[in-house]
C-alpha cells in the first residue's frame, strides 16, 4: 500500500487515502475525510477500467463501492460511509465518463461525473437491502467519486495497473469467443449431418 496522501474535491472537502494494487490490478482506496477535529475512516473504493467484455462505449471507469467480490456487494468489506443516518453506507458500483470532467459547464463551476443509475444506500454493509440514497448523499459520493477520478488519472502507477486488469479481461474474452466457436462448431457439425442425411434420402429417389 502506498503512503498516505491527500486530494480537495470541488466543494473543497479534504480526503485523505493510501492506494493498493487489487488482485487483478484495480486501484484500491482506503479513504478518510480529514476535518479540523481530526481525520474520520470513510471506507473503501475501488477504481479500475470498464469490465464489460465487449463495451460500447470505450474508455469508462468503474467505481465499486467496498473492497471484495466484483459482482456480488453482500462480498464486500468496508464499504464507504458516506450516507445518512437511515442509510449510512453507500453500496453498489456505477460506470463513469471520465470524459465528463472535460466538458463545459454553463456556469463555469468545475465540471463533475454523471452517473447513468440511482445512487444507492444500505442501513448495513451487507444482507441488507439496498434503497435510493438521499440527494445530499448523491452530491457528496459524486463530489467524492469526482475528485477520485481526477486523483487516479493522475497516478503514474494507473496505466500499469490498467494493463494488468486488461489481461485479465482478455482472458475472460477469450473464454467467451471460444464458446461461441465451439457453438458454431456444434452448429456445423448437425448442419452437415443433416445435408449428408438429406444426400442420402435425395441418391435413393434419383436410383428408384
């Protein structure tokens, strides 16, 4: 784990993090928000690049909130307690544009990422269900997420770990173009029985 260090988000709020390299090269956040009275545990947040297999739109991030399993959150540990006292933990994942903190804004304000689904809470880490998470919630995980990005972009050591977690999608595309061979194979292999089936009953009624 690197040493620890700081970034400021656009509203100005000051969160202190040490970085990790994940078991398949994501980028891993232990967060704490640092206030006059001392500096709080947040949580976790694990930045790396998209993992669909075969995205549509290239170049998207995505952001999971705790540390663990990559599709199963009841998996994760130390999700990150941004919310409020009815949903204090912030769960789930969403793929973000980092595109969008290049784009205009009509006030001149610092742009900050959209996200494309609901923010979501849970009153416990895990085996508790997840509810829409309150608008002062939402404007404090992407205000957060914002600065993140910013924060990962910048890290020398991303475009390394990028290409490890890329190895390990190839890996995972491999595997699913090799089944869609193997179906086409299957798919051959009864097409040419049934044309050799069909030969046959064709010889048969020319030699009647």
């Amino acid at each position: 784990m690197s040493g620890t260090q700081t970034f400021t988000t656009p509203a100005g709020h000051t969160y202190s993090y040490a970085v990790e390299t994940g078991e398949n090269g994501e980028s891993v956040y232990d967060l704490s928000r640092v206030l006059q009275d001392g500096t709080f545990p947040i949580g976790t947040v694990v930045v790396h690049p998209n993992w669909e297999l075969f995205p549509k739109v290239e170049g998207l991030l995505n952001v999971q909130f705790g540390k663990g399993s990559g599709t199963n959150r009841h998996e994760r540990t130390d999700a990150p307690k941004l919310g409020d006292m009815e949903l204090p933990y912030v769960v789930g994942s969403h793929l973000v544009n980092p595109a969008d903190l290049t784009a205009e804004t009509d006030n001149g304000a610092a742009p900050l990422l959209k996200f494309r689904k609901q923010m979501l809470g849970s009153a416990f880490e895990t085996n508790s269900p997840a509810e829409n998470a309150s608008p002062d919630t939402f404007d404090k995980v992407r205000d957060l997420v914002t600065a993140l990005v910013t924060t990962y972009q910048a890290d020398k050591t991303t475009p390394k770990r990028e290409a490890t977690y890329t190895k390990f999608l190839n890996a995972q595309r491999a595997e699913a173009i090799q089944a869609q061979i193997t179906k086409l194979d299957d798919k051959a292999q009864a097409l040419a029985l049934y044309r050799a089936e069909l030969v046959e009953k064709l010889n048969g009624y020319k030699t009647a």
